[in-house]
C-alpha cells in the first residue's frame, strides 16, 4: 500500500489526469453532437471518488483527507468532483471521477467512482 507521504504527489497526478479527462471529453462530445447553449451533456448530477479499505484515523486516511476526502457514505472516504467541473452534467462529472479513481488504482488504492442523478 502507499505511504501516507506519497498522497500528494498521487493526488496532483490523478487530479491533473481528471480535470484532462474532463475537457478531452466535453470535446468530444461537442465535435459528435454539436454541443447545446450550455457545452455540456443535459443529464445532471454528481460524481465522486470512493477509497475504501482505509480508515479516516490511519496516518494515510488523515492524508487523504488533507487533500480533500472526507467521510464515505456507508463507509470509507469520498472525493467529490474531482475534476474541478463548473456545470452540472454528470456525464463530464464522471468522466473526472473515473480518471482519478484509476489513477488510484494504479498505485494499489482499492478506489472506486460514485455518481447519482440531480
């Protein structure tokens, strides 16, 4: 598992590999569809990123939380809209999500992407 001193570095890396995802996809689907007033997909939400297997109390559950997890729901915890996007679809929301959580898992974090309809 990741040494809580590394946290930082992995979250730049994910959160920069996000906010990416983000935009290459409201790109794409711009140039497929032909976008709408708003230059995102209609359907509304949220996404976030779920760490499970790691307690807020652990040092490494206290580092995830310096860079903005907080408590899951049941349990673990959660990043909410990672990559940073301002509108509400939930689409380009997941998209974020999704990146970082591999990002994650690339480095042996048991992570997960969470989303729900507004």
């Amino acid at each position: 598992m990741v040494n809580e001193k590394d946290v930082w570095k992995i979250h730049t890396e994910a959160k920069e590999k996000s906010i990416v995802a983000v935009k290459e996809f409201l790109k794409k689907w711009k140039e497929e569809t032909g976008g709408n007033k708003y230059d995102e997909p209609m359907y509304c939400g949220f996404a976030w990123v779920n760490v499970w297997d790691v307690k807020a109390s652990t040092r490494l559950g206290k580092a995830l939380k310096e860079v903005g997890f907080g408590k899951g729901y049941p349990k673990g915890l959660r990043l909410s809209n990672p990559g940073n996007h301002q509108g509400q679809s939930m689409d380009a929301k997941e998209e974020g999500a999704s990146a970082y959580a591999r990002v994650l898992r690339s480095y042996g974090f048991n992570a997960t992407m969470g989303s729900r309809a507004d």
